[in-house]
C-alpha cells in the first residue's frame, strides 16, 4: 500500500509564523494586530529586497497639481456661509451617528 504523505503546513505559511515569532517577543507582546500587520509588510519587503519608496508612481507634476488644488480649495470663500456652516455641522452629527456616539 503506496501512502502519500502531506505537510501540515505550507512552507510560506511556515515562514509568515516564524516571522511573526521573531517580531513578537515576550518584551513586545501587546502589539496591535494593525501595527503587527505593518511590520510584517516592511520586513518582507526589505527581505526581498524593496526599499520603501513613499513617492512611488508620483511625479513632480502631480504633486504641484495636488498643491495647488488644496491651496485653491482652501482659499475659497463659500457663496452663502450660513449654509456652508450647516453643511459641516451635518457631517458631523452624521459622523457621530455613524460611530455610534
């Protein structure tokens, strides 16, 4: 009888958990699951040899459109203030109720 033997676990999925272990120590056991995510991306990016790039795929041009559309946006002056004050304060109460305040 031919048995066909199978691994518990991936390799990969093995590595993630070692990974883990590594960054996880007992100093540093309360780590936000968010920020643990985070430092798993950075380490396996730099293992790979992928420096972080934050300006990746942004140009020069693109950048001073940006700039100067928040300028633009900030420097302008609502046509009826009283409705635009409204408009804000029902954000924020439609924020607030969607939290659950």
């Amino acid at each position: 009888m031919d048995i066909l033997l199978i691994q518990g676990s991936a390799v990969p999925c093995g590595h993630v958990f070692s990974s883990a272990k590594e960054t996880m120590t007992d100093r540093r056991n309360r780590i936000h699951f968010e920020l643990m995510e985070a430092l798993q991306m950075v380490k396996f990016l730099l293992k790979r040899g992928r420096p972080l790039n934050f300006t990746e795929c942004t140009s020069k041009q693109d950048e001073l459109e940006l700039m100067e559309r928040l300028v633009s946006e900030q420097t302008a002056v609502p046509d009826d203030l009283n409705e635009y004050i409204s408009s804000l304060l029902h954000q924020v109460v439609e924020e607030d109720d969607d939290e659950g305040v």
